[in-house]
C-alpha cells in the first residue's frame, strides 16, 4: 500500500513461513510505518486480541463498535475482534507514524468485541490480556541497567529501541527472542535506554 512499509516477525499474509505460525498466544508481531496520511481502510477482523504499542507519531483508530481513539506513544491499546469488528488505523497527523502491533488467540472463540486503551502505561503495571492468558510487561532501562525477564512457559521478548544483551545473544531495535522453560534470564541495556515488550504467555 502506499506510505505503508510492514514488517513480520511471523508468517503473515503474503510472507508464509509454515515453520513460525505462532509463539504461545502470539500470531503475529508486525511492525508498521506509515507516512502521513496513510492509512489502513476499513477491515474486519473476528477471534483475535490486537494490542498496539505505538512507536513514534499518532495513530488514529475508530472501529464499528463506535469506538475512536489516537493512540500516542507510551499507550497500549486494545482490541478484542470477539465475533467480528471491523476497523481504520490512520496517521491523521503530519509526521510519520511508527507502531508495533500484536495479535494474540483467545482461549476461547467468540463473544462480544471490545476496545480498552490505557494512557502512558508504567513499567510497573502489567496489561493483562486474560481472554488470550498473556500479561504485556513494559521495561524502559536507561543505560547499564538490568531487568529480570519473566519466568513463564513461554516468552515474547521485542526490543522497541536501544540495545540489550540477553543471555549470550545481543538484540538490537526490531530484533525479538522467544524464551521457554521458565529459564532465569536478565536483560541488560549496553547502549542509550532501551525500550522493550516482554510478553509473558502460560
């Protein structure tokens, strides 16, 4: 599409990949920028929890269950599809837009949709997302600084920006790792302050 270049960090419409379909709860990671005034139209989504994570710029949303939102950065945004939605994800503003955005598969098919988003999430406040049994954990580390990644059956590890060493490996922004076996396991910030998701799934 046009001002739109997409990103997949799993197989994802036209880029199939049949061995990486999905990771715990999550089925896609895809990384989004759109020039000004690009946009996606209007289009229907069913039995999927999307959560938005946006990187630089506005993104502006509305959905036909009458919900309408810009999501700015540090907001994490939350679209249950239940039985069927249908959205438009725009960047109305004037400077390029830069999102993350995650679907994950519910425990369960169905229900009703619904739309959350919460304003400048701390670090310190999980976003439960129960209907898929996953918690999104935010983790901004200034420099030389350490965090624990969660020990959990499965674990999404995404690095929004800086670098971090995790474990022997080294990721850098737009780099992921994918943690199993409730291993204990540090990320350190090696470079200016890091920003990651950490998505923790039974």
């Amino acid at each position: 599409m046009a001002g739109i270049d997409s990103f997949h960090a799993f197989s994802f419409g036209p880029y199939y990949e049949p061995d990486n379909l999905r990771f715990g709860a999550l089925l896609a990671c895809n990384e989004e920028h759109l020039a000004a005034g690009a946009g996606f139209d209007e289009h229907p989504h069913s039995h999927t929890e999307i959560v938005t994570w946006v990187v630089s710029g506005e993104l502006t949303h509305r959905d036909s269950a009458g919900h309408e939102s810009v999501v700015r950065p540090g907001d994490v945004q939350h679209l249950s599809a239940g039985s069927g939605v249908r959205h438009v994800e725009r960047n109305a503003g004037p400077e390029p837009l830069a999102f993350l955005q995650m679907w994950l598969a519910p425990l369960e098919p169905g229900g009703d949709p619904a739309y959350d988003i919460v304003r400048g999430i701390a670090d310190s406040t999980p976003y439960a997302v129960p209907a898929a049994g996953a918690l999104l954990h935010v983790r901004r580390l200034a420099p030389g600084e350490r965090t624990a990644i969660p020990q959990a059956p499965a674990v999404y590890v995404h690095v929004i920006r800086g670098a971090v060493s995790l474990g022997e490996h080294d990721l850098t922004r737009g780099d992921s790792a994918r943690v199993t076996g409730e291993q204990p396991l540090d990320a350190v910030s090696y470079e200016d302050r890091a920003e990651l998701l950490l998505w923790e799934m039974a």
